[in-house]
C-alpha cells in the first residue's frame, strides 16, 4: 500500500510539473520574441548550413514569401564553393562566412537571429554559440542528436536569456491539427494508450542511406532525425512529457545487407543490377550543390546505401511511457512499399483512428482518413485533404507564425527548446536502451 502511495504522489508531482511547465511554454512562445528587428523593420538573419533544406525551405523560400519581413545579412558554411552557388541562387548580396568565421560573422553583421540547417551533429555547436552572443535561434529538427548536447542547450538558454524556436512543421499539418482538434475535446475521453506506425518508402526512406544521414555521429539516426518529428507530435498530441523508453532496433535491408557494394552511384559498375540506383547526374540543381562542391569537404551526396559501415537502424521499436501513465507503442521502417503513418489513441470513452498517405501506389495520395469510434456507439470517419504544396501547406503555416507574428496560437503549435528537447530525447534514450539493452528513465540522461 505505502508503494502503491509513493507512485501515486511521484505521478501527481509529475503530471503538475509537467502541466505548468507546458503551459508556460506555450504562453512565452504566442508572441515571437525573434520580430525584434532593427531600423528598417525587417527582421536581420544569417543562415548557417546552405544544404538542401537550407538552400530551399530556410533560403528559397524566405526570399521568395518574406522579403518584405526578412532580411538575410550573412551565409555561413564550411563548403564555400556549395555557399557560393547557394548565394546565386538566392540572389543575395550579403556576405559569406567559413565556419571558422561564424563568431565574426555574428560581430560584423548583427542579427537578430540565426538560423541553423546544418548537420544534425552541429546544431548544439551553433544554437548555443549564437545565444551566447546575443542572437535568438531557429533550428531545423532535430534540436540535437544526444544527452550532453541537449544538456548544453537548455543550460545555454537558461543562462543567457535568448530563445530558441525548433521548426517542427508537422504540428501544422492539416491532419495533424484535426487530430489534436479532436483530443482536446475529450470526445474519445482520456487517453490511455496509443500505437503509431511510421512507414519510409524505398525512394524517400533510401535516400537517408545515401546521405550523412546513414551514421549515428551525425544524425544520432533515424530515431532521433526522422522520429523527432513524430514523437513531438505525440508529445504535442497528448499534452504530455515522457519518462521511461524501451527499444529494439537493427539493420536488415540497408548496409551489410546488400549483395554487392560500391562507392557510390555515379560511375558504380553494379548500376544495372542495382534498384536503388540514382544518377545525381540527370539533376542539374543536386550537380551544383554537391558534386562540384565535393573537391572542398569530400561529402558524396549519392553514397552507396549499401555501404558496409552504415549504422543507423532501418527497423525500429520503441515504448514509452509518459508521466500520465499513457503507453505508447513506436515503429519506424525505411523500406516499405509505401510511405505514411498510421496511428491510433483508446481512450476511456472511444478510439480516434488516422492514416495519411504519402506517395501511395494507389490512387489516394494526398489525403488523411480520420475515424473516431465510441465505446458504446456509433463511429464516424472525415477525410482530410493535404493543405496544398511545401510539406502539404504545413510550411506556409509554420513560417507565417515565425515571420508574420504575433500569431494567436491556441493549439500551441510554435515549438521552443523544450518541446525540441522532450522529442529527441525520446529518439536518443531509445539509441541508448537499444545500445544497453535494457529500459532507461529519460531523467537518467538529463534534466531538462
């Protein structure tokens, strides 16, 4: 009986610590703190990692729908031939920075914000470094790809007063948001468990194995760069906190697992034998930002993704309870025929159904079905189309919010450093339970 009390009273310590932290989190982050901008009333950024989501949602993008908001004032990258062509194809005229040079480039061009897109693995590096010199943050997912990183962050943040936004556009997703719709208004009661199922095709899910993607040092792997996605709208979805992650992972397709290895596609001697080979060649835009660039660092953008010193997972199992007593059963697999989620929530009244298709080879790409069923009664389905292009309208709706602020937002979709934090450290103690084969409380890895 004294246990039964003592686990009792930890869950409702947890289950207030956890509500006040959430709520206060949402009412500092519905008036962005990064429109602090200077004499021309736009906002001054510098870009930090000039790659695909760089050049195009955090650089094509902005030029093109906020200019009269934003204005860039400096690109930095370690690769000054990919910067260079990434500069061009903006049509800027601010001024470039090595990385060595990012220190110099915060001093000569006072911004008001940095936003980062670089490697996962140096996205700590950055976030910390620019609050420390007096710059507001947006990061690209993940926040970070292990415990001490995350540590450093939100220690960072904490002392230095600057903020950090972490740019999980799915919250904006028009699924995404009828789902949670739906869970805040108790029709299917209170939420006792849930099960969600992430399926990557054999085009998208290969391309991580091509990639930096493909090893734990730079992604902290597809649990922490792709699932961070997926366990912040969990996180998001439940308007909870997790305690406790068990998991099992390993590679089976990807990898070792190949019959026959190279270098990488171009010019690879198995490429008529291969299905997954790729000609970067036939791609003019992928030619200039990485194969010619290559002479600078050397990275291959179209690495074999049958390489034998791959180490990430492509099949994945993760459990996790929350600080509610919600249980959640994960899967991610990156070699599936088609590409979506499933997912479904029993609550103590119903159970709230949803799959979203992605790239189908069936004829209903574009579209969410939605089912929610009473216990004792009837059950009723709404189909949701996608909300138009940029990650189905999603983007549009995220930057809005971050450019055009201030935005009321009464489902809480802007993300912080702490919401960033509650998700990929869900995806990096499930890399840690699977590398020591037991369950681990994520409060044994960090405080946050």
């Amino acid at each position: 009986m004294k246990n039964r009390e003592k686990s009792t009273g930890r869950r409702k310590f947890l289950g207030t610590a956890a509500g006040a932290a959430l709520a206060a989190g949402a009412v500092t982050q519905i008036r962005p703190r990064a429109v602090s901008a200077q004499s021309n009333g736009k906002l001054k950024v510098v870009l930090t990692g000039t790659g695909i989501r760089g050049s195009g949602m955090w650089g094509k993008r902005i030029v093109d729908n906020y200019s009269d908001k934003v204005e860039f004032v400096g690109l930095c990258d370690r690769n000054s031939k990919r910067m260079a062509f990434v500069k061009d194809y903006l049509g800027l005229k601010c001024p470039t920075f090595s990385d060595l040079e990012f220190d110099s480039m915060i001093q000569q061009t006072r911004p008001d914000a940095v936003i980062i897109t670089t490697m996962d693995c140096f996205h700590a590096k950055y976030i910390c470094r620019a609050m420390e010199l007096g710059c507001d943050v947006i990061t690209e997912k993940p926040l970070c790809t292990d415990e001490g990183m995350c540590q450093n962050v939100m220690d960072t943040e904490k002392r230095t007063g600057k903020k950090v936004r972490v740019t999980f556009n799915y919250r904006y997703g028009p699924a995404a948001v009828r789902i949670k719709e739906i869970l805040m208004s108790g029709e299917i009661g209170k939420v006792t468990s849930v099960d969600f199922s992430y399926y990557l095709d054999t085009d998208h899910g290969a391309s991580y194995y091509r990639r930096w993607h493909g090893y734990k040092q730079y992604s902290g792997s597809l649990l922490v760069h792709k699932a961070t996605h997926h366990f912040d709208l969990l996180n998001w979805w439940l308007d909870a906190e997790p305690a406790t992650v068990n998991a099992q992972g390993d590679l089976r397709h990807y990898g070792f697992n190949g019959d026959f290895h190279s270098l990488r596609c171009m010019n690879c001697p198995h490429k008529n034998k291969c299905k997954y080979y790729w000609d970067i060649t036939g791609n003019e835009f992928m030619m200039n930002l990485y194969v010619k660039p290559e002479t600078e660092d050397g990275y291959i953008r179209d690495h074999c993704l049958y390489s034998k010193d791959i180490n990430i997972w492509d099949t994945m199992s993760v459990q996790v309870k929350y600080h509610n007593d919600v249980f959640l059963n994960y899967s991610l697999n990156s070699c599936m025929p088609y590409e979506g989620f499933l997912v479904g929530f029993n609550g103590t009244r119903g159970r709230l159904d949803a799959r979203e298709y992605h790239r189908q080879p069936w004829d209903v790409d574009g579209l969410a079905d939605i089912r929610v069923s009473m216990l004792h009664g009837e059950s009723r389905k709404l189909t949701i189309p996608h909300g138009g292009s940029g990650h189905w309208g999603a983007d549009d709706k995220m930057q809005d919010m971050i450019f055009r602020g201030p935005i009321d937002d009464p489902l809480g979709q802007t993300a912080g450093s702490r919401a960033g934090a509650l998700s990929i450290m869900i995806g990096v103690t499930a890399r840690r339970s699977i590398e020591q084969q037991r369950p681990i409380a994520i409060e044994e890895l960090v405080k946050i």
